[in-house]
C-alpha cells in the first residue's frame, strides 16, 4: 500500500509542476517518510526531483530564460547550501511544538507561515498585478535555495518570486526546472557528505519506480499545459500555496 502511495504521489505531483512550478518535492517528502527519516526523506525525494527535472528539461528546457535563470539560481546554489548544512545540524535536533491540538515542529510551522505569506501576496487582486525589480531575483534566489536545501519545499517559493515577472507560462516552466536542478545538485552534494545513504540505496527500487512514475507524470503535465493559461497558473500557484503552507505549518504533510 505505501508502495502504490509513493508512486501515485509522484505521478501526480510531477505533472502538477507543469501547472504551478512546484509539487514533487512537497508532496513526495511526506509519501517518503513512509519509508524513510524525515532528513533522508528529504534526500530520498531530492534525487527523485533532480532526475524528473533532468528529463523535463528535454521536453521544455529551450524555452528557459537565461537572465532569470543566472540572476535567481546562482544566488539559489550558496542558498541551497546553506540549507542542506542547517538540515544536517537540525537533524540531530527534537522541536515539536502543539497547534490546535495536533503535533508539528518549529520548522514546519515557520516554513508553512512563510509560504501562506506568500500565497497571500498571491491572492490578493492588487499585489498580483505588481512586477518585480530585477534586483529581487538575488534574494528570492536565495531564499528558494535555503529552504530547498533545508526541507524541499524550493518550489512554491520560486514561482511566488518568478510569477512576478513577464514570462510566458512556457518560459515560466522552463526557467524553474533549470533553476531546480542548480539546487538539487548543491544540496545531494551535501546532504551525501552529511548523511548515510545506505538506507536510500536499500530501498533502490522505491527510488526507481517513484522516479519512473514521475517521468509519466510530467510527459501528461506537458501535453495538458498547453490546455493552462498563465493567469490560471497564477491562481493555482497561489490556491497550492495557500493549501501547503497551511498543511505544513499544522504538521500534516
């Protein structure tokens, strides 16, 4: 049964980030702790994005923008390396704390609040109409890439950035995925030298059928975007966020 999970999640997940920008690493961490501790989750799932991203890249890459790319995901690998190293010292760390009456930690709760900040600027008419200075692309970089490499959630945080900026819903896609890969090969660099991936290498089969699972995900999220326009996608990145954020933040994913 957890098997069927995984690789429903990461199905479903991979063609979401078609749509949004973000999803796998969100929602297959969870799906991963199942098997795993929740800080090899998190590596568990990285690999499983860096590989579904390097293949996305060869259905829609040719249509990433090379200045958002250099300007967010450079700032987004010294981020995402910061991240990774925090991840490793708060490993060793126990910080539950008690929302209306369920079990989170201090972690989740600051992580979630900050992604329904987000999908809040999101939501509201007035802001979503507002562009972005060039100059923002350095710090939402940053940002993305140190909570990618702290828990995976990199994604709703970069497309609240770059929805801001006038891209087609094709270079909006393309430019994420490149930037995703610059983070997920900072943080499985480090997270290998941090962490014991015998039990990741244990479970290889997980990791290939969930990987295999998203690949098809993301050939039908292709097919279905061009169905998407950009202003639906702006409302789904800022309906998604809303939902894991507040999720996340109460501890239930």
């Amino acid at each position: 049964m957890e098997i069927a999970i995984v690789i429903a999640v990461a199905f479903g997940a991979s063609m979401l980030t078609f749509f949004s920008g973000f999803g796998l690493g969100t929602m297959l961490t969870p799906a991963f702790v199942l098997f795993f501790p929740p800080e090899i989750a998190v590596a568990a799932t990285a690999i499983v994005h860096f590989a579904n991203n390097l293949f996305k890249l060869t259905l829609i890459g040719k249509h990433a923008v090379k200045k958002i790319v250099l300007g967010f995901g450079l700032p987004a690998i010294v981020g995402a390396f910061g991240g990774a190293y925090f991840l490793g010292w708060l490993s060793n760390l126990d910080q539950e704390l008690h929302v209306f009456g369920l079990t989170t930690t201090l972690l989740n709760l600051c992580i979630g609040g900050l992604i329904l900040l987000f999908a809040l600027v999101e939501l509201i008419p007035g802001i979503r109409k507002m562009g972005l200075a060039p100059s923002w692309l350095i710090a939402g970089g940053v940002i993305s890439g140190f909570f990618g490499g702290l828990s995976g959630h990199q994604g709703a945080l970069r497309s609240a950035f770059l929805i801001k900026f006038p891209l087609s819903k094709e270079q909006f896609v393309a430019s994420g995925i490149v930037i995703a890969c610059l983070i997920d090969t900072m943080r499985i660099g480090t997270y290998a030298f941090t962490f014991d991936f015998d039990s990741i290498i244990a479970q290889s089969g997980l990791m290939m059928m969930a990987t295999v699972a998203a690949f098809a995900g993301a050939v039908v999220g292709k097919r279905l975007m061009k169905k998407i326009t950009i202003d639906a996608i702006q409302w789904i990145v800022g309906g998604l966020m809303a939902i894991v954020g507040l999720l996340l933040a109460i501890g239930l994913i």
